[in-house]
C-alpha cells in the first residue's frame, strides 16, 4: 500500500513538473525583432531575461545600429519607461502550452484634488471631473490598465493586448499580432559587384 502512494505521489510531482515546464518562461540570449504581422517594417524589439522571468519590448527600432554591431541590442542598456522600453513579468496563470504570457500592470498617480500640484498637473478642461485627474505622484500610485504579450513556444509571433482596469468585463482590446523578422534579413548586405564581370 505504502509502494502505490509513494508512486502516486512521484507521479503527481512528474505531472506538475512537465506541466511547469510546458507553460515556463522563454530563455533567449539573441535580441528578437518584430514587425506588425502584414508589414515589413520593424516596429518591436523583445529580449526575454527568462532567469527572473522578464521580457523586455522596445517600441523604436534603427537598422543603422545593427551596422554599428550585430550586437548592439543584446548590448544596449535597457531601462524600464525609459527609451521607449517597457518591462512585462511572466504570468503564469495566463499562460497556456501554445502562448507563454509576460504581463504589465500600469501605475497610475493618485489624484488629491486638496493638492494644489495635482491640481497643476491636470488638464485644466478635465478640472471638474475628478475621475479624469492625472495627480503629482506625491501620494502614491495605484494599479491602472493591464497590459499583455503572448508568445508563440518557438517566438516566431506574439499577441499584443490590453484590458482596460474600468472594463468589469476585462476584453481584450488593441489586440495586434506581430511576426518574427530574422536578425540576418536586417543586417547589412555586402556589395554585389557581379556587374562588373558583364
């Protein structure tokens, strides 16, 4: 009897363990470029940091840096809200064994409509709608809109969305799926000089 439980138990944890690893993070040293899918152009850069669970989305994208180094991502320093980058978590709740989902909880400013800098910082036609206040920062931060990207095992696509924090019933919005673009198609080409044997 003690034989059957024992191996029940390993079972359970072999089971959980597969799973964990069906829905786990995405480990990629190589910067990954994406363009907005039926487009040619770049428009995303991702570097996935899988060892604390973190994917990292720049919005800006200059091919003359891959010409300064083929490297010159996987090299830059990347800040989150800075230069356009913005850092997700891994969600492992979210996750699926097709999409591994990276989440982003926007911060918001408290708004005290008694402080005279939040007063400051508002749109003044948005003066009598405390709902709409953009407040100073002095009073805390609460959690705002939720942002996603999903993607596929192999990274070859991901699914960009958003739910709205007043949405009670959390639809998606914005949903925009982008492609992978191969690091090599993007770095510069040698001269073709066969012209010259014409």
């Amino acid at each position: 009897m003690k034989t059957i439980s024992k191996t029940a138990i390993v079972l359970t944890f072999i089971t959980l363990g597969i799973t964990n690893v069906a829905k786990g993070q995405i480990y990629e040293s190589e910067a990954c470029f994406y363009s907005q899918a039926g487009s040619s152009s770049v428009s995303r850069i991702v570097r996935f940091e899988g060892s604390r669970k973190l994917v990292w989305v720049k919005t800006y994208f200059n091919r003359d840096k891959l010409a300064e180094s083929k490297y010159y991502y996987e090299n830059e320093s990347w800040t989150d809200g800075k230069d356009q980058v913005q850092m997700y978590e891994y969600d492992y709740s979210m996750s699926t064994s097709q999409r591994v989902v990276y989440k982003r909880v926007e911060k918001r400013k408290i708004h005290d409509w008694q402080c005279a800098y939040c007063q400051y910082s508002t749109n003044f036609s948005c003066l009598n709608c405390p709902s709409i206040g953009i407040g100073c920062g002095r009073h805390g931060y609460e959690d705002g809109d939720k942002y996603y990207v999903a993607f596929s095992k192999d990274k070859s696509s991901f699914i960009y969305w958003r739910e709205a924090k007043s949405d009670i019933d959390k639809t998606p919005r914005d949903k925009t799926t982008y492609t992978r673009v191969p690091k090599k198609d993007l770095l510069p080409k040698a001269a073709n000089y066969d012209f010259l044997n014409e």
